[in-house]
C-alpha cells in the first residue's frame, strides 16, 4: 500500500544523530516529511527546521498537540524515551524512537503492547539491519560458504568521548551497553536467531564515570552455539562482526556505521581460499524510514515488535548477570 501524500513527521530533539544521519535521510524518501520540530532550545529547533524543513516548535508537548503532526521521531537521550515514547503513542502519534528503545526491559515490553492496543506503529531506529549488505552475508551462510555457522564473535567499541558526554550520565541511561553494546548484541540475534541466553558477562566502570564504560558478553543458541560480543568507549574504533563456521569465516568490517556513500566489503577464508566482495553501498537510514512508512501505511503496529522486546531481554540480562568491574588498566607498560 502506498500513501497518497507523505508522512508528516515531528521531530523530538536535534541530537548529532538527528541531524547527521536520521534528517538527512528522511530528505531521500519522499513517503516522509517533516512537519515540525521541537528541542530544548528554541534556536536548535529553529536551525533544524531551516535546513530540514518543517516548523520549529517550543516544547515537546506543544509538538504532540499538533493535529498535523502524524510520526514523530524521537531523538532524546535514553533515559527520556520511555515517557515521551508512551506520551507520543497516547497523543495518537506513530513513533520512531532512537535506540534503544527504552532503557528498561519492562518498559519496552509495555512500549510495545502499548502501540498494538491503540494500532499504531512502533519503531526503534536501530538501522544497521536495514542495510543491504547483511542480507547479502545471510545469503553466504545459507548457500553454505562457510559450512555450518558454529559461531560468531561482533565489537563495536570507540575511543572516549568528550567530559560531559550525555552518555556518561546514568540519570540519562548513559552507558556503553546501551549506547554501544545494542549492536553487537542485535547481530547476534540476526544470525543466531532470537532465543539466545546470556552465559556470562562483565561491565567496566571507568575512574570517575558513573555509568559502565565497557563490557563482554558470552551468549549460546538453544542448539548450542555461541557468540562472543565486545563493547565500550575507551577503544580504538571497531566496528565488526566475524561468522566461523566449519570451513570458513565471513569477515565483516564497518558493520554498523557506514556512511551511506560506503561500499562494503566482506572477507571469505576458507582453507583453500580468501576472497573479498564488495558490495553497493546503502542507507540504512533511508531504509529504516522507508519500513517506517510502510509500517504506517499498512494500518498497524510495527512487525519488528517481537525483535525489539527480545533485544531488550538480552540487554536486561546483561545488566543482571555481570560481573561487575573497576577500572584496571594501567597507564602504559610501566604501571603509570
């Protein structure tokens, strides 16, 4: 089904997110527009607005009355998803919320049950599923180029961002699980299916933050595989996933960030050979608003329902079952 005319969207927040990758995105579907844009300050809504187009917009609720506002696409920090999520769905509005999609599991759980009862559509943007090149690594695995999938390891990890970060803040759910480590744990659900089981983990403090700042987990199938996931903020960049199955590995790098100009390469070994594909380059942006509109436009809450709910399970478990670590690294080889 396609819609007549587009989406008129409001846009909750202007994070970095929101104007380098989610608003740029939304000006390459035209099933999409925004209407209206609301921030904390009224000249970020306005400079939004100015370049994205729509109206800008004093205060989050002022937003939600708008009877010309249909989605909205809520860009806060997590720990403010959950109430602006619930108030969105109750003003009658269809929601694209930033991932997570709450920083507890019961929330998202309630989220989600919330927007089938009224019928409408829920989404988290959590975009790198959209991409194409994990169909085409799907592809690989089913047409059996590496044997049987035994196994994956996936990190996604960066280096420390700036004093005062938002995600530093644990009143905000700050944090490298949720922020980071959503990711590695979303592709070993794409590939290991959605019944994982956390095994055992660990999360890191770092000296003086309040929030986790790294973290491993180990995870197994009920058939008995397993995948091994890393995650932080006081990293080198990396961002990855690796398949090992019983004769070969699929290498994947770039994997959940790539700018939409990028073109994918994915590493074959086998014990005979190694090969590298290229793939077309894509905007998982771009992809996810346009499953967004097409969400709405069939008339009912988003199928990925379930997806998110079990995604939340496994961060929940996470939480509960880690050990939990202070900061041991030294400062060089010396001990300083």
């Amino acid at each position: 089904m396609k819609n007549e005319r587009p989406v008129r969207l409001g846009v909750l927040g202007c994070s970095d997110i929101a104007r380098r990758r989610t608003l740029p995105a939304v000006q390459k579907v035209p099933e999409v527009t925004v209407a209206a844009v609301a921030s904390r300050s009224e000249d970020n809504a306005r400079a939004v607005a100015a370049r994205f187009g729509g109206e800008a917009v004093a205060g989050y609720e002022a937003l939600l009355e708008r009877p010309d506002v249909e989605a909205v696409y809520i860009s806060l920090p997590t720990g403010l998803h959950h109430h602006w999520t619930e108030r969105a769905l109750r003003a009658g509005k269809h929601v694209l919320a930033e991932k997570p999609l709450t920083a507890r599991y019961p929330d998202t759980a309630a989220a989600v049950r919330l927007a089938h009862s009224l019928g409408l559509t829920l989404m988290e943007n959590l975009t790198f599923p959209q991409h194409s090149m994990h169909e085409a690594v799907r592809g690989m695995v089913e047409k059996g180029d590496i044997g049987e999938l035994r196994s994956m390891t996936s990190e996604f990890g960066f280096p420390p961002l700036a004093p005062g970060n938002v995600r530093y803040r644990a009143d905000l759910a700050g944090g490298s699980l949720l922020d980071a480590g959503v990711y590695p744990l979303a592709a070993a659900s794409m590939f290991l299916g959605p019944e994982l089981d956390v095994v055992g983990a660990t999360l890191r403090k770092g000296p003086g933050a309040d929030v986790d700042v790294a973290g491993d987990a180990l995870l197994s199938a009920p058939d008995g595989r397993t995948a091994h996931v890393s995650f932080g903020f006081e990293h080198a960049y990396r961002c990855a996933y690796t398949l090992w199955g019983s004769e070969g590995r699929i290498i994947v790098d770039r994997a959940f960030t790539p700018p939409p100009d990028f073109c994918p390469r994915v590493r074959l070994e086998r014990a005979d050979e190694v090969r590298e594909r290229v793939l077309p380059a894509d905007d998982q942006f771009a992809g996810t608003l346009a499953r967004f509109v097409r969400a709405i436009a069939g008339g009912g809450a988003a199928a990925h329902g379930a997806e998110v709910v079990a995604r939340a399970r496994l961060v929940s478990q996470v939480q509960d079952r880690a050990r939990l670590l202070g900061n041991g690294w030294s400062g060089g080889a010396d001990g300083r």
